[in-house]
C-alpha cells in the first residue's frame, strides 16, 4: 500500500526548490567516448537553474533578445540594448571620420650637394 503523502514532505520540497531557485544550482560535466586511445566524441554540459531574477542577477537575459522567444528577428549588427538610432549615430561618427580629409604630408626640404645622400 502506497504511503499517504504528508505536508511535512511536501514542504520539504517546496523549501528544497525555493532555495535552489532562489540561490541557483549549477551542474557540470564532460561525456568524452574513446576508441583505441582516439578520442571521438566529447560533449561538454553546463547546466544552470536558477530564478529569473537571479539570472538577471548575474548577468544572463539573452531570453530578451532570443529571436525564436521574442518574434524579432536578429540583427547580426545589434547589441544588448541597442537602438535603431544610437546604431545610426554611431555609424554616421564612423563614416565622418573616414571622410575626414587627410591632411598631406610636408614636403621634405630639397637636398643640396653638400649633403651626402644615405644610400650613396
């Protein structure tokens, strides 16, 4: 027969998963498969769970600007936080400085033929 679930239990867990949430776990490992001293395949595995706010904590949101979870589409050019106007602004600087006229060098003083030349 089957044991009746208490409230001790589950509040146990209740506790156990807030703490986990609230603190973060992290679980982490390597898979490698060899065959003959050759190495195959390696898989590396880095799990987090965590709350929202404490990924945002410590500096995880790429769920924010995750085309396949937003419905935006990528830019390959944008940046965390960055608008279609700072984009522009900082592309116009860019293209002002390459327009920039450059000023010419002076030009060398004529040698006279007291001078010796360096590659005589």
């Amino acid at each position: 027969m089957p044991e009746p679930i208490s409230p001790s239990k589950s509040h146990g867990l209740v506790e156990v998963l807030d703490r986990v949430l609230d603190k973060g776990l992290v679980i982490a490992g390597d898979i490698k498969i060899n065959l003959a001293n050759v190495e195959l395949l390696t898989i590396q595995v880095r799990l987090l769970v965590c709350s929202i706010d404490k990924a945002e904590q410590i500096g995880l949101n790429w769920w924010r600007y995750d085309p396949r979870l937003t419905g935006v589409p990528a830019s390959p050019y944008a940046t965390a936080g960055d608008s279609l106007d700072s984009r522009l602004a900082r592309i116009e600087r860019r293209l002002d400085a390459l327009a920039a006229p450059v000023q010419p060098a002076p030009p060398h003083p004529p040698r006279t033929a007291a001078e010796p030349s360096s590659t005589e």
